[in-house]
C-alpha cells in the first residue's frame, strides 16, 4: 500500500520529571498502613493508550534521596493488586492497555530508605480506564453527537446536540478553508487525551489530524499522520475495530481491498492489515457504532444499487456477520452517522435527500430499524456531513 505514518508522542510535565528520576525499582509489597494526601495523587487521561504519572510525589519526597539514590520508588496497583511498570517505560509512568479497561489505577510511594525509611503513601485510584472515546461522544465533552457540515464555501459548521433530548442545541461556525481537503474523517480520540479529534485528506494524499480542544473547536496546527492515501477511495472510522482500545481506521483501495489501519498511542499507526476484498461494488462505507447490540463496533456499507449492508465486527480485527438491511439508498447525496440522535439508547444513521431534507432512520440496537424522520430543511447547503 505504501502508506505510512508517524508517531506523535504527547510529553507533560510529569512525563519529563518521571523520565529524570532513576529507574530499576522493584515491585514493592503493599503496605497496609500507607499515608493518604491529596498532594500526591494519580494523574492522566482514563483512557487505554494514556500514560499515568503520580503527581506530587517529587516535592513529598524531595529530601529523602540521598548518595545519588533516587527520593522514591513507585508501586502500581490495579484494582488494588500490585503490578509492575511495563518495559521500555520508566517505573514510574504506567501506560494503560487494554488489560487495564475497566479498572481503576493506583500507586504507593515509599520514600528511600537512606532519609525516609518507612514514609509511605497511598494514592486514591484513577476513573475507571476505557477505550478512547469514539465520534459518538461528540467534541464538547458532553457526550452527546454533534453533527459538522462543510458548506460549499468551504465554511465547518458544528451541529450540537441537545443536552438530553432529541434536536440541535446551537449551531457553532468552526472556521473557513476547509476546501482544500478531499475528505474530512470524524473518528473519534487519536491522541489518547479524552477528546475527539478530526482527519482530512488533501489532494498530495497527505492524512492530517487536528487535534480537538474539547470545547468544539480543533487546534489550527495540523499533524501530518499519514502518507499515500490518495491510493484510498473510502474511509470509515469504526472506533475500536480490533479490540485493543484505541479507535482505528478502515479503508478500501479502488480495487477493492478493504484493509484495517490500528492507531499507535500518541497518534501513530501500527502496520495495515487487509481484511476483505470485493469491496470496489461498495461506494460507502460508515461506522455507526455498535449496530447490532453484540458489543463489538460494526461497518455500515452501500453498494453502486443504492443497497445497504451491516457487516458485523467481531471485536478482533474481522467480521462475525453480514446481511442486507436496506436498499434504495441512492436517493440521498449524503449518509453518515447521527450517534443517538433521539436518545433511545441506540445509534442511528443520518440521510440527505435530493430536496435537502435531513432525514434521521433510527436504529433497533439490534442491527435493523425503527423507523425514519425529518428533522431538518435546507441542507443541501453543505456538501459534506460528518
């Protein structure tokens, strides 16, 4: 395929100072009557592909060190049962993988024995770790799906959510030039830092990602994450494909092979896998989710007759069903997903039609239909819905 892409590591602070200290400590038995402050305490972002510090610990115990000896060693618990720190990071850095979801994180310092012999302290533990949020959460931290449309000028406008209810909050301009890109891709958290983000293609095939600022906005640098995707015709972002916790991208090539491109923490990819061919009769793909109520996200699909297919993921990098689900799906210019448009609990599926009408059909949760509903007038004035 010749696509490639780079790796953009996020460093805090606390990575900085984590990374100054000594490593090679050993694990450290958990001691049953360990001190508790709130100075000392676990910190970054819940989600599998983030890095955990604990912050506060250097100041606790900056004069225990002594002899070139580090101040402290670091005890990483999970769900209170001690773990060690995994290789090649520093003992005191915990990155989270997808043996951590569902978990809670904690940690004991104990200070050096050389000045601090039997200080010891005892973190609370982290929010429970979960897979990086998809596009579904919307971008304002709010859980709740916001629509983007690109007008023909150019302009992004954001859609948001109601708080709760079915309907559009508010509408947000986001910012003008967004022209210049082939496609624009709404798939979820790329960076592991809680926030949805935004890619888009431009005519060289270069693939950028702009960073969402939580608040609905995207920063105006872009991260050039990818190489060669003009040899890519469509684009779907399915969330986590392949059950890893970090969200992923799959695209075909016009000759028909569908191939799964897994995200690396910080931004990267891990090396493409095909995953299906015969996919050239399709001229859509989606990723609404989970459709079919398994557990696992699923890939939405269209072919050239306007027919529309659930292929089932099985939670591990391929497919557990397929069937039909719909047909005469050419009468509408644009179809995406809606996350839970009327709050029922189930994801749906967003159409355009020739008028301009924004029709919503919603799903079943159990990879079929309740129904169908206009919400909206005037839309052809996008030329793209994400």
């Amino acid at each position: 395929m010749g696509l490639t892409g780079n790796i953009l590591v996020r460093r805090s602070a606390a990575w900085a100072v984590a990374l100054a200290l000594t490593a090679g400590i050993s694990a450290l038995a958990v001691p049953a009557d360990a001190d508790t402050t709130d100075d000392v305490y676990v910190h970054g972002n819940p989600v599998v592909g983030a890095v955990l510090s604990v912050e506060g610990a250097p100041a606790h115990f900056a004069n225990c060190g002594g002899n070139g000896e580090p101040g402290y060693s670091i005890q990483w618990l999970r769900d209170g049962d001690p773990v060690d720190a995994r290789p090649p990071y520093s003992p005191y850095l915990f990155p989270l993988e997808s043996s951590d979801l569902g978990s809670r994180i904690s940690a004991v310092a104990t200070g050096s024995a050389t000045n601090c012999a039997g200080l010891e302290v005892v973190t609370d533990p982290s929010e429970i770790i979960q897979k990086e949020p998809m596009r579904a959460a919307g971008f304002t931290g709010r859980d709740t799906f916001e629509l983007l449309g690109r007008g023909h000028g150019g302009t992004l406008v954001m859609y948001l959510g109601e708080d709760g209810r079915q309907g559009w909050k508010e509408t947000r301009q986001v910012g003008p030039g967004w022209e210049v890109f082939t496609r624009i891709i709404a798939a979820g958290d790329f960076t592991t830092d809680g926030i949805t983000d935004l890619m888009a293609t431009d005519d060289s095939g270069t693939l950028y990602r702009f960073q969402g600022t939580g608040d609905g906005g995207f920063y105006t640098f872009r991260h050039a994450v990818g190489w060669g995707w003009s040899g890519i015709d469509k684009v779907a972002g399915p969330g986590d494909f392949d059950g890893d916790g970090l969200n992923d991208l799959l695209g075909s090539t016009a000759g028909g092979d569908l191939y799964l491109f897994p995200s690396h923490p910080w931004g990267g990819w891990r090396p493409s896998v095909k995953i299906g061919q015969g996919w050239d009769v399709m001229d859509l793909l989606i990723g609404p989710g989970d459709w079919d109520g398994d557990g696992n996200v699923d890939v939405l699909a269209k072919d050239k007759a306007g027919r529309l297919y659930l292929y089932g993921g099985n939670g591990h990098g391929g497919w557990a069903t397929s069937r039909q689900i719909g047909q005469g799906w050419n009468a509408l210019t644009m179809v995406g997903i809606a996350g839970d448009f009327n709050r029922d609990g189930f994801n749906d599926v967003h159409g355009v039609n020739a008028a301009g009408d924004l029709l919503m059909y919603y799903g079943d949760g159990h990879g079929g239909w309740k129904g169908v509903e206009t919400v909206g007038w005037g839309w052809n004035i996008f030329n793209g819905l994400y």
